[in-house]
C-alpha cells in the first residue's frame, strides 16, 4: 500500500509542476535538478541493482526492475504533460506571428494601393 500512496503523490507533485507557468528562472532551475537527480538515480540504478532492489523491498515492491519501472511510468507522464503543453504554448505564438505577418502584409498592400501615379514619376 505505501508504494501506491508514494506513485499518487508522485503523480499529483509531477501534475501541479506540469501546470505551472515554465517562464521563472526558479521553475527552469527546479526542472533542471529534477532532470539531474533522475540521471544520478539512474547512474547508480546501474551500478548498485542490487540497491535498487534493496530499496524496492522496503517499499513494497518485489523486484527492483518493478520499482524503475513505475519510475518511467510516473516520468514518462511529466514528458507528456510537459511536451503537451509546450506545444500548446507554441501553436499560440505560431498563430500570432501569422497574425501580425497578415496585418503587415495588408498595411504594405494598401500603403502601394494608395500611391498615386505622379508618385510613381518622381522615384
């Protein structure tokens, strides 16, 4: 039972930092240590299995493979979620560059439009 209260609390921590806004300096430094934590995690993952099975028992967990296996799954769901909404954050900006591309596009086109012919002459 505990390893589940910790997936569900892991996933609920992954959720709330998913949804924030990624633009402080404090929130990108956050997900770098995550990112850190998890390769060092990873590293002695490699290293030390028999660790990693040691602490997978203490949690509940029969085999350490299980325990890094919830670990991608839980890690797997930040990616998504993060990747999901970067994406989302891009289509915005991609659309209101579009915008202002059109709107400058059509001033240019009417400011030609309203040259006159003796304009034209005295270039």
């Amino acid at each position: 039972m505990p390893i589940k209260l910790l997936l569900l609390a892991a996933i609920a921590l992954f959720g709330v930092l998913a949804m924030r806004g990624t633009h402080s300096a404090g929130h990108r430094a956050l997900w770098r240590l995550m990112g850190l934590l998890v390769l060092v995690l990873g590293a002695v993952s490699v290293v030390f299995p028999a660790l990693v099975t040691w602490v997978a028992n203490g949690l509940g967990i029969g085999r350490g493979a299980d325990l890094l296996l919830y670990a991608l799954a839980v890690t797997s769901l930040l990616v998504v979620t993060v990747i999901f909404r970067r994406m989302g954050e891009l289509e915005a900006r991609i659309v209101e560059l579009t915008r202002q591309i059109a709107i400058s596009d059509a001033e240019r086109a009417a400011a030609v439009d309203r040259r006159t012919p003796n304009d034209e002459l005295t270039r």
